[in-house]
C-alpha cells in the first residue's frame, strides 16, 4: 500500500491530502485535501507516518495517533483501531514532559523530549 500524506496550513486550519489515511473517521481514499475536525482546533507542527499508523505534534506538545494498531504502538490501551487522531497515553513516565519531535516506524513510535 502506497501512502503520501500532504500537510496544507491554509488560515491556520489543518487539512490532510492522503492516499489510504487514517484520520478522517473512514478508510476511503482522499483525492481533495479534507480538514481534520479533531485536530482543528491544534496547531499542528509534525506529522509522520508509518505503513497503517499516522502521529501528529501539537505545538503544545500534545501527540495525536490514529491508525491500525496492529502492535499497540498508538499509545492508547485498550483501543484494536482508531480512525481518527485521539492523544496519546504517556504513561506516568513520561507525564508533563514536553515532547519537541516524533518518528515512527511500522513497529513502533519515538518521541524526543527536551
């Protein structure tokens, strides 16, 4: 499966142009940017994506993951599939840390604290 996500900042409204997205409540491919409603109202500054998983970064430091979860690597417990971008699970870890970059790969998702 081929995927290319486009990122478009158009009046600070967030809207994703993407082949086989996850992150619009559906699985159907997108053929005109669409605006992403759970992320509207967060500046988003990072996205990536892996093979069935796509991560955002809010400018407040906020993670959103949405995407198969094949091996629970969203970061939200008890969830088989998301569809649309929910915030992460940091864990008592990592709670109040300020994250500052996201990577992903198919088995896993990394963040960079300060």
């Amino acid at each position: 499966a081929f995927r290319l996500i486009f990122l478009i900042n158009f009046m600070r409204k967030i809207k994703l142009f993407s082949l086989f997205l996850k992150g619009h409540d559906d699985e159907i491919t997108l053929i005109a940017p669409k605006q992403v409603e759970q992320l509207k109202n967060h500046k988003i500054i990072q996205i990536t994506a892996s093979r069935n998983n796509t991560y955002f970064l809010s400018s407040e430091g906020i993670v959103f993951s949405c995407g198969t979860n094949e091996f629970k690597q969203l970061g939200q417990p008890g969830i088989e599939k998301s569809l649309s971008p929910k915030p992460i699970n940091l864990g008592k870890r990592l709670k109040g840390a300020s994250i500052k970059q996201i990577e992903c790969s198919r088995f896993h998702c990394v963040l960079l604290t300060n």
